[in-house]
C-alpha cells in the first residue's frame, strides 16, 4: 500500500512540474523571440482566417512621423538602395506597359521594403500585372492613377502604407527619405524636362508621370530619383530641388489632365521591429499592432523578410491598437 502511494504522489509531481514547464514555455513563446528561430510558412490561402485589424476603439493617432536622423547633424547627400524597374521591364513599350509608371513606382518600393536591391524582369512583371488586373476590376481601367487610388493600391495591396502629402516641401521630403523610405510623387510630365521620356501632349495624352524619390543631393540641390519612365538613364536619376517641386501635380479626373495639387505619397512598412527586439508589429493608420504568435504571422501569410527594422523613437509616435487576432475555422 505504502509503495502504491509512493507512486501515486510521484505521478501527481511529474504531471504538476509538468504542466509547470508548458506554461512558462508558452510564455516565453508569445513573449520573446517566437519569429527568429523557425522557418515561417508562406500561407497564400487566408480566406480561412478573420485578422481584426479593427482600430474603432483606438483613439485618434498623431499625423507626423518623427525623424529618426539628428536634427543637430542631418546628412547633405544621401541615397536609398532601391532597386530600379523600367515601366516596362522587358523593354517592350505595348499596351498596358506603354503607361505603367504608377505601377512600376509600387512595385519599385514593394521590393525596396522586401529588402531586395535586384529585381528581375518576370518578378516585376508579375507584380505589376496584378495591379493592373485589380484597378481594371475596381475602375474599369488602369490609366492614370492619381493619388487617392494609388494610396488604396498601396495600402490593400502591398506590404506597405501610403500616406498622401498635399503641398509637400523640399525638407519634408528629405526627412522621409533620412529615415530609409523612399517617397512616390505625381507630376506634370512636360515640366521635368527629360528628353528621354516621350510624354504625348493633349488630347492624346495626360502627361501625367510617377516615380519614386530614392535621395537628394544638397551641394547640388538636387533630388536622386529612380525614374521608371526614362529607359536610358532612369536609375539614379536627378532632377533640380526648383524643377522638380514645380513639377508636382495629381491627376485630376474632372478634366484629364495632371494638372491638379501637388502631391506625394509617403511610405513606411506595414511589419516592424526595433533593433534587438524581436517582437513584430502591424502598422496601419498610424497604429500598431502586437503580432502576439506564430500562428497569426502564418496565418496572414507573412514571412520573415517583410519585416523591417525601424527606430524606437518613430514607432512610439504610433497609437498602441489592440493585438492582432486570428478566428480560425475548426
């Protein structure tokens, strides 16, 4: 009797330090570095998952991004390493890739915030003709995006966020690209000047034109641009701080011409961590939201290097949300 009851309570021991260790195991899971150890599944079927994303109960979030370079010290020249793609990559100026600026501009910070600094022509491709098929369903046509839809291509579509900046100054500018994201503007396409771009004027064309803004150049006043319309000299192209600033306009649908306010769109990545801290967040709205598992990463077909790393000083500008939740089908 005395050797049953011996065994007994070493049972009851094994099973206590048991259920002990799965606790403080599930713990350090949710709470450390559950996204740097295991290789995430890429999940493209998310049609089983519900991600609350909802913000109605966050309060109103701050509308400025803080710098993250020393306003004391700021750089005189800088360049991203963003990679270049023609808005037509194959070379071949046909149909949609006769006028797909607005899509090769997404597409060109799309793989800058994967970290990629090559691109290849079939990838970019790709990319742009998924976005090409979703305006076509949305509007019925893929022409000239002007800012307000290229914002929702943005934001539904990439893993990214598009901020739309009326009247943007030179330094504003200059302070989204000192801290590492690059900037998408809208123009009058005559009034850049490039020869290399053979912009058709009224009433066969709009001239409207987008690229993507990737450094400046202060000794020379001049912007560094990846000009997804000019095939000889795109990448690393430069235009003149004056030039370029007068050159700003959205599309403007009421009359068919890029002559309406001008405007930017700011960029910054949707996942986030900071340096030496591996919890991730989703940014939204100016928002952020804790990534509280591995289960809701895969889920929502994230992976790994779609995470960027940014300042501390910038996150906490974002509203803390709720934490990013998953109702899975049983």
């Amino acid at each position: 009797m005395n050797l049953l009851k011996r065994v007994i309570l070493y049972i009851i021991i094994f099973l206590g330090l048991s259920a002990l260790i799965f606790i403080i195991a599930g713990k350090a899971f949710n709470n450390s570095s559950y996204l740097s150890s295991y290789g995430v599944k890429n999940i493209t079927n998310s049609s089983s998952v519900n991600i609350n994303t909802s913000t109605a109960q966050v309060p109103d979030a701050p509308q400025t991004l803080a710098p993250v370079i020393d306003a004391q010290n700021p750089p005189v020249n800088l360049t991203l390493a963003v990679p270049y793609i023609n808005e037509a990559p194959d070379g071949k100026f046909v149909g949609n890739w006769k006028n797909a600026c607005e899509e090769a501009s997404l597409t060109i910070v799309q793989k800058y915030y994967l970290h990629e600094q090559k691109v290849g022509v079939s990838e970019a491709m790709a990319f742009m003709q998924m976005l090409f098929d979703i305006q076509n369903k949305i509007w019925g046509s893929n022409a000239n995006s002007d800012a307000a839809r290229t914002a929702k291509l943005i934001n539904d579509n990439t893993i990214y966020n598009g901020k739309i900046i009326d009247n943007p100054t030179v330094d504003q500018i200059k302070s989204e690209l000192q801290q590492g994201r690059p900037v998408i503007s809208l123009h009058y396409g005559f009034d850049l000047k490039n020869k290399n771009i053979p912009f058709v004027p009224l009433p066969r064309g709009t001239s409207y034109h987008m690229m993507v803004i990737i450094g400046f150049d202060d000794a020379t006043k001049e912007f560094i641009t990846n000009d997804d319309g000019d095939q000889k000299a795109g990448a690393n192209h430069r235009y003149g701080y004056d030039l370029f600033m007068g050159s700003l306009h959205d599309y403007d649908f009421a009359d068919g011409q890029a002559d309406g306010t001008p405007r930017v769109i700011f960029t910054y990545p949707k996942l986030v961590r900071l340096v030496n801290d591996s919890r991730i967040y989703y940014l939204h709205d100016n928002v952020k939201q804790y990534i509280p598992n591995e289960a809701i990463f895969n889920a929502k077909g994230w992976t790994l290097n779609m995470v960027n790393i940014v300042d501390k000083s910038w996150l906490d500008n974002f509203i803390e949300g709720p934490d990013i939740k998953c109702k899975f089908k049983k």
